[in-house]
C-alpha cells in the first residue's frame, strides 16, 4: 500500500491519500484515510506520464535518408541529415500557419506576429 500526504486524481489535488495496488495497477483510491502500519509513504503522487512518441514521421521520408554519400558516414551524418530533411519539410508545409490564424489564444484571438 501507498500513502501519500497528497496526491493529483482526475478530480484535482486531494490530501492524504492511500493507494492499494492490485496485481500492479490502481484497484481503488481512498481519500482523507490516514496510512496504516507498513504503508509505504511519500509526500506526493502523481499520474505516470503516458508514453505517446510517434515514429509515423518516418513515412513521410522513407527511402529518402538511406543513400550513401561521397564522404565517409556514419550514425551521425545520418541523423543529421534526417534533421534537415524533416526541417525542410515542416518549414515548406507550416510556415504559413502562423499567418493563417491557426494559432490563437484562449480568447479565439490570433496571436500577433512577432
């Protein structure tokens, strides 16, 4: 068991918190209880960051980055031409989103170009 003197849930910040863990995950969350003997404490919890990277990207340059050069490569060379590949790309297709109103402030408001 977990218990912590605060802990973020869905609905905000809640004080003394325990946690029972069931089979590795999260069973149930008991709000305002205080720990109980070998409770493993902490002073706050917060929910693990989801992992939601995408390599997707990497279609869109498929082939592209995979031709030898004149020079001697490596890893490195590679990646950084991948980089300015990628950089080409993305500046072509959004450099006009700021222009275009796609950014705007909470307000719906486009935020001005600096």
């Amino acid at each position: 068991m977990i218990h912590a003197r605060q802990a973020l849930l869905p609905e905000g910040w809640r004080r003394d918190v325990r946690v029972p863990p069931d089979a590795g995950r999260i069973a149930r969350v008991e709000v305002g209880v205080t720990p109980c003997p070998g409770d493993m404490r902490a002073d706050c919890l917060v929910p693990r960051m989801p992992n939601v990277h995408s390599h997707a990207f990497q279609r869109g340059f498929s082939g592209l980055t995979e031709t030898r050069g004149a020079g001697r490569e490596s890893f490195w060379t590679w990646r950084e031409m991948t980089y300015q590949l990628c950089a080409d790309r993305l500046t072509r297709r959004y450099a006009g989103a700021g222009r275009n109103g796609l950014y705007r402030d909470a307000g719906g408001r486009v935020y001005p170009r600096g």
